[in-house]
C-alpha cells in the first residue's frame, strides 16, 4: 500500500472537540428560537404549513441554492452541513434509500397504525433532510390521504412529486415552531453532520408530533468498527491501515469542526427516552459491511469537499481515498458501520 507524508498544515486541522452537549429540558419550558429563517430562495420568512410548495428548480434557483465547492454542488444556505447537494448526490442518496429499505425497512412498525384513517384529521408526515426525497415520495404514494412535507437545505428537484408531498427549503437549526403541533409522523435519516444540537433537535420534534404521533430517527456514529464490534477510531496525525476507518476518522473530526453533531446516535436513544413527552421508545441497530463498497466508495467521494474545506490538503485527501477504496477492492481488512434507529409515540 502506497504511503503519505503528512504537512503540518493537514496535521494541524485534525482536532479533537467534545459533541455531548447533553441538557436537561422539559416539554413545559422551552425557549423558542429566534433566529430568522429567510430562505436560500429569497422568500421573506419559512413558508407556513400548510402551503403549497411544488416547484420546478429554474436556473436562477439553482444559482441561489447552490455554490461549487471542489468541483461538486454544495447547498448554499447551510455552513453545517458539507456534503454535496448535486446530481451525483441525489443518485447516491437513491441507491442509499433502496439499500436502508432493504436492510431496515420503509418505516417502524407503527407507522400504518398510526396513519390509518381515523375520520377524524388528515394525517401528515415530516421529513427532516429529506435529500432526494426518495423516503417522503415513498410515504406520499403509500398513504395518498394524507399529507407529506419534505425540508432540507435545497429544493427537491424530483419531476414526479406526488400532489399530496410538498418542498420546502429551510434550515432546520433555526428551529421547527412554524410546524408545531402540525403532523402524526416525523422522520429523520443520517442528518446529524447537519445539526449543531441534535437533543434539543429532539425536543422540537416533541412539539410538532401531535399527541400518539411517532418520532422515527435513524444515524451512525461516523466510525467504523471492526468484525468484534468495536470502534476504529485512529489517533490524530495516523496516516496507516486500516485506511477506510482511517477515512472516517478525518471525516468525524470534519463534521465536528464544522458544528455537526456527529456523536448523537449514541445518545439518541437516552435522550428520547428521558424526554417527558415519549413513551414506549425502542432501539435498533443494523450492521452494515464494508463488501458493500461501492456505497462506502461512494459516500467517501461525497465527503472530499468536507475533509478538503477542513483544512486536509489535495494530495492528502486523494491519496487517503485512493488506499481506502483499494482496502475495500481487496476485501482484506472487514469493516462494519452500524446504522441505530430509535422510534418512540407521543404521549396523548
């Protein structure tokens, strides 16, 4: 395997910083946010639910939603979050979702229960970072009464949307009291690298479910572990083996440096539990290998303009990628990542 010097400068952008802000909070006593929410789509405010938002992207919108960074499409509203929001993207994130529906399912076991028609409201579900929108479209065509919003950092760019599913762009660390006690189901996938505060990401999340609603979040822990389960997590300034854990690490410390959370999947499950307005929380984990390489390869490619905006040099990152997907080609060293679930009901 081909060997790398590291500069002082590459060494110098690899630190450490602690993300396990954990807080007491209650249902009762939240402080709102106060942050403005003007949109990347130069809208005054966030739209207000529930307003139709169905839109082709034209070229002016995209110009305003989207910035080139490394020679991929950043979403152009967000410092936080760092992978791309391109074509290239969209299709990963495709074949990611046929891949999570193939490991873990569309959804928890009490999402039919739950959107059943009751007579009584028109269901609705939130999906927080919704991508490529593959999940929401999903769930807008399963349950065509009922009503589906997608967010995220950049429009949805689908030509198929289903009448009953709606866009809206928006950057959910500014808070989500606009939805407040609007939907039955709120679903979140892999946004933690996103989010700067992940449990108080939670507790709104406790206010927009209406009460019996189902709060359905799925991350990793952004490392990888070895074929006993425990984590890869190399020292700073380590350029050897195993290198596709190695590739994790840079991009852990990236997503830290950056704001995001990227410890919440292991506390995510606490802090449903002890939130006041959840019960019957259950977890889940799912271990995914590293003989799926042309997803990890992939995500590795998506995570350059992360690791090249930290600071890490070109050549260092190339050459970090070049012997993490040839580990991966050779299928020597195994690796897994494990993906952690937690589902829980709103009190009624």
């Amino acid at each position: 395997m081909s060997t790398f010097t590291m500069s002082e400068s590459d060494a110098d952008s690899d630190v450490e910083s602690d993300s396990d802000r954990y807080t007491d909070m209650s249902l009762d006593a939240f402080a709102p946010s106060v942050a403005s929410s003007k949109t990347s789509m130069d809208m005054s405010m966030r739209s207000q639910s529930p307003a139709p938002s169905v839109f082709s992207v034209t070229s002016s919108l995209r110009a305003q939603a989207y910035r080139q960074e490394y020679g991929r499409g950043l979403n152009n509203y967000s410092e936080v979050y760092r992978l791309p929001a391109d074509d290239e993207e969209l299709d990963r994130l495709d074949r990611q979702h046929d891949m999570f529906c193939k490991a873990i399912g569309k959804f928890p076991p009490p999402m039919s229960e739950i959107m059943a028609d009751d007579g009584f409201e028109v269901k609705a579900v939130l999906d927080l970072g919704c991508g490529s929108g593959s999940w929401i479209m999903d769930i807008a065509r399963e349950f065509p009464n009922a009503g589906a919003v997608a967010v995220d950092l950049v429009p949805m760019q689908s030509t198929s949307m289903p009448p009953n599913c709606r866009s809206e762009v928006d950057d959910i660390n500014l808070g989500l009291e606009h939805f407040y006690g609007d939907f039955n189901v709120v679903h979140a996938q892999l946004i933690s690298s996103g989010i700067r505060d992940y449990h108080g990401l939670i507790n709104h999340i406790a206010h927009v479910l209406r009460p019996g609603g189902l709060i359905d979040i799925t991350e990793f822990p952004f490392y990888f572990t070895g074929i006993e389960k425990k984590p890869i997590c190399p020292p700073a300034g380590t350029f050897e083996p195993p290198w596709t854990a190695l590739w994790m690490s840079y991009a852990n410390r990236a997503v830290r440096q950056r704001g995001g959370d990227a410890d919440a999947s292991l506390h995510m499950h606490r802090w449903v539990c002890d939130h006041p307005a959840f019960e019957d929380a259950v977890y889940r984990e799912f271990w995914i290998p590293s003989t799926m390489r042309d997803d990890v390869k992939a995500f590795m490619r998506s995570g350059r303009p992360l690791l090249l905006g930290n600071g890490l040099s070109e050549d260092f990152v190339d050459q970090l990628e070049n012997n993490a997907a040839a580990e991966l080609d050779e299928a020597v060293t195994p690796v897994y990542v494990c993906i952690q679930n937690v589902y829980a009901r709103k009190k009624r």
